[in-house]
C-alpha cells in the first residue's frame, strides 16, 4: 500500500489515524472530551481501587472520559474483586447525568494480553514453558483469585494438547460465570486517543510504544516495548504526549512534554495513580492512594 513509502514516522501516523477512526476495532478516540481521567496499573490491589475510585467520583462531570491503561489483574491477590469492582464503579458513573457508556475507556494491559493467550495455551509449539512463564508474570495470583489452581494447568500441559483443550475451556467457563467479567475482557482496547483537530492531541497505551513505528503495527509493543517508550525524546505524531499507566521498570510518576507514565507501583507496594488532564494537555490534578 502506498502509505508504507512515506519515509517519516509522523506522516506514517497520520495516514494511520486516519483510518483507525473509521474501522480499526483495536483503537478508540477519546473525542474531544472536556477532562481525561486516566488511571494506571492496578495489579488486583482491591483496597486501593476503591479508595481511588471514592476519591474520583466527585471530580467527574459530563463530558469528561475516564480511561483505565490496562494490568487490572495480576501479582495482588484479589484479582476477580478488581474487575467486579471496574463494573460496580461503571454503572455508578453511567448513573451520573449526560454520562453515556463511551465515556469509559479500558485499556488491553500486559496481564490481560497474557489471560487471553492462556486460553490459547493448547496451541502454543511450547505450552508448558509458555505457562511457566505466565505463572512467573503476576498470572498465578489471577488463577487462585478465580479459585483455580495453577498445578491443574502445569498438569494439563503434561497431558497434550486434548488435556490443556479441557482446562482452558474450565478457565473460560469460571470466567463466564463471574457475571460481567468476560464481557469486560472482549471489550479491551490496545490504545486511546485524542483527535487530530484536538487543542492537545495524547495517545494512551498500556507499557511502551515503538515511535518509528505507525499504531496499527505497535504489535506487542503496547504491552513489552517499555524500553522504547524510555527512549522516546520527540513527540510521536500527531500526539503531543504519550501517556502510559505501567512502567515495568517501577520508576515512579514521571511527567515531561512529550511523555508521561503514571504507574505508581500498585501491586508491588506503591500507590494507585489517577491523572487528569485538561483539553489543553495540562495536568488538572493527580490523585494517589
């Protein structure tokens, strides 16, 4: 296709976008919103999330958005409660006057990119080394969460693709059974954004991102190209700033003009971070618990 001979990433971009706007089901705009609350990795920290949800509650208005950047579950160990809690908090604020289902934003994270691949697991060329690895990146807590255990999944690898077929097709069924949880999974997004014609164009992504690199082909990016995120001095295109709510490095809040990560460490000891920002790009308030 000719968009791929333009030798620069910011024309590469702006052909893109163009065309996620209209079709691309693995990105959502943001439109032009009056406030953007966005919130950051939650790692299934329950106590956290609700006072975080207690504190934002009163800031929120018509027209604003509110997006979570994705790792709700994982490493803490109530899981399950996280995404109950996401619903509950939904139809708190679609109760809100002129609030519409748009307004909130939920971001596909590491740890929900890993869930998804689990129920793929019998496909894998190395099922049993692919689940060790999950079960080493925050995945184990999630499973005893749910109430299953992870020694009947290492079991299942044993047993060949038929007995890891059965045991996926378990996890998906206790998923279902936790009412609204799957629906959730199937609505994930990889990446948020700001229009073009907005006075502050942002782009929201869960771990990194690839700027030599339009969204359509981040790929995996979005969840394990952290180290490329920390390289990023430019602005990527039409964005102004990159913002994203996971920093596998857990180097705390950091803001610049062109970047910002807002993972306070929720799950590994730190805080649960929810910035919000103004139509002009500025940072209006920064709420941590």
């Amino acid at each position: 296709m000719e968009i791929f001979l333009f030798p620069h990433p910011i024309h590469f971009t702006k052909i893109i976008l163009t065309q996620i706007k209209e079709s691309d089901i693995r990105f959502t705009s943001l439109g032009h919103a009056r406030n953007i609350w966005a919130v950051s990795a939650i790692h299934g920290n329950i106590d956290r999330l609700v006072t975080l949800h207690d504190t934002l509650f009163p800031h929120i208005s018509a027209g604003d958005r509110i997006i979570y950047t994705g790792n709700y579950t994982g490493y803490g160990e109530n899981s399950n409660d996280v995404i109950s809690e996401l619903l509950t908090f939904r139809r708190a604020v679609l109760a809100k006057q002129s609030m519409i289902p748009t307004d909130l934003i939920y971001l596909r994270g590491a740890q929900e990119e890993m869930w998804q691949k689990l129920l793929q697991l019998q496909f894998s060329p190395d099922p049993m080394n692919t689940f060790l690895w999950m079960l080493g990146n925050g995945l184990g807590k999630t499973l005893y969460a749910y109430g299953l255990s992870p020694h009947d999944g290492i079991e299942a690898c044993n047993q060949g693709m038929v007995g890891i077929s059965q045991w996926t097709n378990r996890v998906r069924e206790t998923l279902t059974k936790n009412t609204g949880h799957r629906t959730l999974s199937m609505q994930l997004v990889r990446a948020a954004y700001s229009p073009e014609d907005s006075e502050y164009p942002m782009l929201f992504v869960n771990a990194g991102i690839d700027t030599q690199k339009p969204l359509q082909e981040q790929g995996d990016n979005f969840w394990w190209g952290h180290r490329k995120f920390n390289q990023i001095d430019a602005a990527y295109a039409p964005f102004q700033k990159v913002i994203r709510g996971y920093d596998p490095d857990h180097n705390g809040i950091d803001f610049n003009c062109v970047k910002a990560t807002i993972d306070g460490g929720c799950g590994f000891g730190g805080s649960l971070v929810c910035a919000g920002f103004g139509q002009d790009g500025k940072v209006l308030d920064t709420l941590e618990c």
